[in-house]
C-alpha cells in the first residue's frame, strides 16, 4: 500500500512538470489514435503472457545488451551480467511490464503522462542516460516481428515509441 502512494505521490510531482512540457504523444502525426491502437494490439499480443513473457523478455534483453553492452552498467552488482539467472528475469520482466503500462494507457494521456513521469524521475536517480531510450526503442523494433509476425506494422511501432522517447527526453 505504500508503495502505490508514493509511486501516485512521485506520479503527482511528476506529472505538475511533464504537463508543461510540450506534448509529444498527442502529435497526431507522430503517433495517431490509429497507429496507438495498433501497437497496443501488437503488443499484447508480443507481450502474451506465463512462459511466452519469459521468452520475449530474454529475447529483448539479449539484443538489448549485445547491441549496447555498455548499458549492463545501468544495473548495479552486475545483475545484467547473465540474463538467464531468475533475478535478471524479474528484473527484465518488471521493466517490460512498466513499458507496458506506457502502451496499455497511450489513449488515455493524462494517465501516460504520470506513468512517464515516474519513469523520468525514477531513470534521473538512477543515472539512466536518455540515449539508452533510443537503445531500447531500435532493440524493440528489431525484435517485435520475431513475435508479432507478418502483422508487425513498423511505421506504427516507429511513429509511437517516437513519440515516447521524444516525451521522456523532455
């Protein structure tokens, strides 16, 4: 229970300085309501769920950190070192559920704002550089076909996590 207020709390504090910043995820021409739909559509899909979230998340993270392995750094006794050990998996898991959130709430922008709050302040205490977001954003483009397949729509993937990176560099 105190962990959601002072997840809300930090969400508040937050969210008085993302809502004066300009707003990159309604630009319609980065990320419309359709393109927004459709990746949350592929991302429940990618995402899935039991095992299948296992999977995705090695996959993600292990094309994550062979493309940037100076990001394993980010994370500290080097946790990231072996991303088949289950503290990593939790870990791996838990980030990709908070991204998650980010695509599940894109309709609704006064809720993605204080998500995307939260994740500012908590990757600014952590030192997190905002490079890596771009890192993070290519890593997902070139794993999600390997789980949505022929549907993957790319401009749609491109256009939103855009507009979120752009939101987080703010």
């Amino acid at each position: 229970m105190k962990t959601i207020f002072v997840l809300a709390l930090l969400g508040c504090l937050a969210l008085s300085t993302f809502a004066e910043e300009e707003d990159h995820w309604e630009d319609e021409h980065k990320c419309s309501p359709l393109k927004k739909f459709k990746v949350w559509r592929q991302w429940v899909h990618a995402w899935g769920e039991g095992r299948h979230r296992l999977e995705f998340s090695t996959k993600v993270w292990g094309n994550f950190f062979r493309a940037y392995p100076k990001a394993r750094e980010m994370f500290p006794n080097h946790v990231a070192d072996n991303i088949f050990a289950p503290r990593w998996q939790a870990i791996g898991q838990r980030i990709l559920a908070s991204f998650g959130m980010a695509i599940d709430t894109s309709d609704d922008v006064e809720v993605l704002k204080v998500i995307l709050g939260v994740v500012k302040t908590r990757h600014a205490e952590k030192g997190i550089k905002p490079e890596f977001y771009e890192a993070f954003r290519d890593e997902l483009l070139h794993t999600l076909p390997e789980f949505i397949g022929i549907h993957f729509d790319y401009a749609a993937w491109h256009d939103c996590l855009d507009a979120l990176v752009s939101a987080l560099k703010a």
